[in-house]
C-alpha cells in the first residue's frame, strides 16, 4: 500500500516537527512563565493553528469521519456550531483571563470562588484529559495506523507518545504552540488532499456525495435515533462552551498570547479555519460512501477512502496528517495536564517554597505520568460501538455543570462558592454515571428513562439541574432549604427531560441566552473576576484589517450562509 517514497515523506515530517519542537522549546524551559505560558510571546496565528490543531486529532479523522459516512451532514453540525462558543470566549474569557493574569482555569475559579473550588476543578480536568483525552487519541490513533500501516496499533501509538512526548517534556509551551501550528497546516493539508481526491474520484457529483433524505441536510428532526436537533442545540450551548471557554487544553495557548488583541484575533482565526475542517473529516467519508456504500466497520472508513482516493507515492502525506494530528493532541494534552498539576496541585501544596526550576521538573514528570496512564487505559476504548461517540458519552453530560460554574462566575455577580462547588461535585458524578450506564447497555440493562440514553439530551438536563443548584444554593443560606428547593427544580427539570427532549434544548437556551445577554446590558462597572461591558473594547489603536468586529461579523456571516445553503 505504501512505497518507499511515501516512507520518506512520512518520516521526513516526522523528524522536522521534533526539530521544530526541540528549537522553539530551547529558550523556554527554565522558568514557570517560560515553560507554562510560552514567555507570553505567542502571535495570533500561532495561537489560531495550534487551537485548530489541538481540536483535530485521531478521533475526528477516524471516529468523526466513521460517523459522517454513516449520518452525512448532520456530522458537520459538530464542526460549525462551534460559532457560539468561540463567540463567548472572545467576547467574555479571552478579557477576562488576560486583564487578571490567569495562567490556569481552576486559578480563576480560586479568583472568583475561592481555593476549594480551584482545587475540585483542578482534579476534574486531570481526570478528564487522562481517562477521556489520551486514552480515545491512543486508540484512535492506533486504530488508524493499524489500519493503514498494518502496525500493530498499541505499539506504533506508543512509539509516537514517546517522540512527542520528548519535545513536549522539553519544551513546554512553546514547543506545542509552534509544533502544533506546523501540524495544523498538514492535517488540513492532508485532508483537503483526500477530499479533492475522492470529489474527482466520484466526478464531482455534490448531489450524490450529499446522499439522499436525513444524510444531506444540516437540520435533523427531533426524533433523529443519534442527532436529534435539541441534542445539537445542547451541544452548542453547554458541550461546546466548556471546550472553548473553561477548557486549559484550548485556552492555554490564548493565555501566553502577546496581548488580548493576539489572543482575540487567535480565536477568530481559529474560527475561519473551523469552516474548513468539514473538508477534512466528514465529506471524505460521505463521498467514499459513492463509491463503497456497504462498509460493514464505519471507523473503517478513512483507512478504507485513503487506499480507494489517494495514488501510492502520495499516501505518505496523508499518514503525515494522522500522525500530526495524533502529535498535536498528544503534545497539547502533555502541556495543559502537566500545568494544571503543578500550579494548581503541587505548587499550592508541598511546593510552596519550591524553585521555578524544580517546579518545571515537576511539569515535566507529570506529564510523563499522564501519557503513561492514558494509554495503559485506552483499551477501555474499544467497548464502543463509535469511537467518535465515546468522547460524546463522557463529555456531554460532565461538560454541563462546568459550563454553569464558568458563565455564573463571570457574569452573575450573586454567585458563589457554595453553588460553584456543589456543580462540580455534580460534573464529578456524571463520569461514573456515564461509564456506568454505557457499560451496562453492552448487556442489555437500561436504567434511564429513553430519553435520556441520548447523551446530549441528558447533558441538557443536567445543565439545567446545574443551574437551578447555582441559583439556590447561592441565593438561599439555609442548607436544608436549598436542599429542598434543589430537589424540586430537579424533579421538575426531570419531568421535562423525560417527557421532551425539544422542551429541555429550549429551556436551557432560554436560560444561557438570559445568562449572556442580561450582562451584555446591564454590567457596566468594573468588578474583580467579573465581566464588564468594558472588555468589548480591545485596547490600543489598529488599522481596519486588524477590526476584531469586522471579521466576527464576517465569520457569522459565512457560517449562514453555509446553514442557509445545507440547512
């Protein structure tokens, strides 16, 4: 399937990422600052690539391109309903982060709530990136090299940890952003190279590539089996807005930003590219299913499309973009697990009085012990069905009450630690849940109501329970009667989520749009960790093209524009 050329490629691209890693690490690798925030000297285009690439790795090119050969269009939504998200962290976060010197999110929740809530939220991501984020990207990523390469996946997986991994362990920050922003172009690359190959391939036939009925349309009635239009609602509107706005895996690279202007103008670059990666994950697959409408293993189908689309000689630019994908993701997960250890867990601990250089090699270790665990985990993996699916289970419904924590924090100056902390403790629960309720519908038992075995359904009543737990247990200062008041809005918030789906995406919309839209208009005066009317404004003076407005405005109008098209 490969020939020697396509080796030479591939192992040529491997070695200029490591070289790209090793020198833009060699500066910044002794001081907390330097090894955790890049020095804070990193352009918009760097952070808009490296966001772009941290969010595209194994599990798109193989789970998320198995789901579009088997639903079609629908899939996309995944990629473009991110416009809600990225709105909110520019417009909210980006500011708020930047002015108070944030290097990591749970240290803006001690900001805003307290120590406690800082360290909850410090235990919950770590948790998260090691039993959810590396292990799907080892097992992605080995499935797909299995695949192609006909290596064995667990140990061509560990090969690529390992290399990663010694960049990464060296140069922190900086080597992720400027290896990531290199590996971004080649994914991308790679994918739109598979995409113009199977359009010639099938003649350039939109209509038939589309499909026919459900798969050709962005909109899904409310009975869809898997995506039904209140999940996507949800997804906008909680999954979405944790990843982008509370997320140290995405936001790490805006906080080492040279000012908010580059970070802000990161996001929106971020977002124009966020129109293209349809091309590269799902219309592969959807133009594959033309040609071999009968795949038995819809994860099959990237590895399968790759053989049927691309000549021998030039397949090694398309394992080049998997690896890069998975050496992306791996590096960014590396970083943001090691921060988070040793800011908001070592260092408010027993490294108190600890020297920034031990405090690196304390960064450097505990990442180390993140790659090693999630991969020790990730045959877990492979009990389900989808692998893009997988990631959808666990982090939907954990997503929720984090998202509540972060926008209560920001823009609802009544909120406190009580209710911030009994969210989290909720975000904590939802993961043996999950686990729980996956593992046992493999044999049959369902102990949910039929509505809320949709994962994003579920993630949308426990955003709604989230928020009636912030509301009452910051408002009321009785514990007995908050507690009563909570499990009367559960009661009734469950009633709706099991009697309609339809009635709990747009309940919660009508919540967050209340969240967002009544400080928009009302928070004038500067407070501390809270939002302020007057982070819309960017400081400092630059020309039109340099208009963060203009290209938002430009961005919602492109993304309509596609809705209007597909819609």
């Amino acid at each position: 399937m490969y020939n020697a050329f396509d080796f030479l490629f591939f192992l040529g691209t491997l070695l200029g990422v490591m070289a790209v890693g090793f020198w833009t690490g060699r500066q910044e690798k002794k001081s907390v600052s330097g090894y955790f925030r890049g020095g804070n000297q990193l352009p918009w285009y760097a952070i808009g690539f490296s966001i772009v690439a941290a969010g595209i790795s194994s599990e798109q090119f193989v789970g998320e391109m198995g789901y579009a050969y088997k639903l079609g269009m629908p899939v996309v939504n995944w990629e473009w309903l991110v416009f809600p998200a990225l709105s909110v962290l520019l417009w909210i976060f980006v500011p708020l982060y930047v002015r108070h010197g944030i290097t990591t999110m749970p240290e803006y929740l001690q900001k805003r709530f307290g120590p406690h809530t800082r360290t909850i939220y410090a235990y919950l991501s770590t948790v998260s990136y090691i039993f959810v984020n590396f292990a799907l990207v080892f097992y992605t990523g080995g499935y797909a090299l299995e695949q192609m390469w006909g290596l064995d996946r667990l140990w061509a997986v560990w090969g690529l940890a390992l290399l990663t991994g010694l960049y990464t362990v060296y140069g922190g920050l900086s080597a992720v952003a400027w290896t990531s922003s290199l590996q971004c172009i080649l994914l991308l690359g790679g994918g739109l190279y598979v995409f113009f190959s199977g359009m010639c391939a099938i003649q350039w036939d939109f209509r038939a590539m589309l499909g026919e009925g459900q798969q050709a349309h962005l909109a899904v009635p409310a009975d869809h089996p898997e995506v039904p239009w209140p999940a996507l609602i949800i997804l906008a509107l909680s999954t979405n807005p944790w990843y982008y706005a509370a997320n140290q895996y995405i936001n790490q690279r805006c906080l080492a930003a040279r000012d908010e202007w580059h970070a802000k103008m990161g996001v929106l670059f971020a977002g124009g590219l966020q129109l293209l990666i349809p091309l590269a994950t799902c219309f592969p697959a959807m133009a594959y299913r033309v040609i071999q409408p009968a795949l038995s293993d819809h994860n099959a189908a990237y590895p399968a499309l790759v053989a049927a689309f691309v000549p021998v000689g030039l397949r090694g630019l398309v394992a080049a973009a998997i690896v890069g994908a998975i050496m992306s993701t791996i590096s960014g997960l590396v970083n943001s697990t090691s921060t988070i250890v040793t800011l908001d867990i070592v260092r408010r601990g027993v490294g108190r009085d600890w020297s920034e250089e031990r405090l690196v090699r304390v960064g450097r270790w505990s990442g180390a012990a993140a790659l090693l665990i999630g991969a020790l985990f990730a045959p877990v993996v492979m009990r389900w069905e989808s692998l893009f699916r997988y990631a959808q289970d666990i982090w939907a419904p954990m997503a929720a009450p984090v998202v509540v924590v972060f926008l209560a924090g920001a823009l609802w100056e009544k909120a406190d630690r009580r209710g911030a902390n009994c969210c989290l403790w909720l975000a904590l629960f939802t993961v043996p849940l999950t686990l729980t309720k996956s593992l046992l519908a493999d044999r049959g038992i369902h102990f949910l109501p039929e509505n809320l075995e949709n994962p994003m359904v579920l993630a949308g009543a426990v955003s709604l329970a989230s928020w009636a737990l912030m509301a009452v247990f910051s408002l009321v200062r009785s514990w007995a009667a908050a507690l009563a008041l909570a499990a009367l809005g559960w009661g009734l918030i469950g009633l709706i989520a099991v009697q309609s789906p339809a009635a709990t995406a747009l309940l919660l919309a009508a919540v967050m749009g209340l969240t967002v839209g009544w400080p928009l208009v009302r928070r004038k005066a500067p407070a501390a960790a809270l939002w302020d009317r007057s982070m819309l404004q960017t400081p400092g003076q630059r020309p039109w093209y340099g208009n963060l407005s203009f290209w938002w405005g430009l961005f919602a109008g492109v993304l309509g524009f596609l809705y209007f098209l597909f819609w």
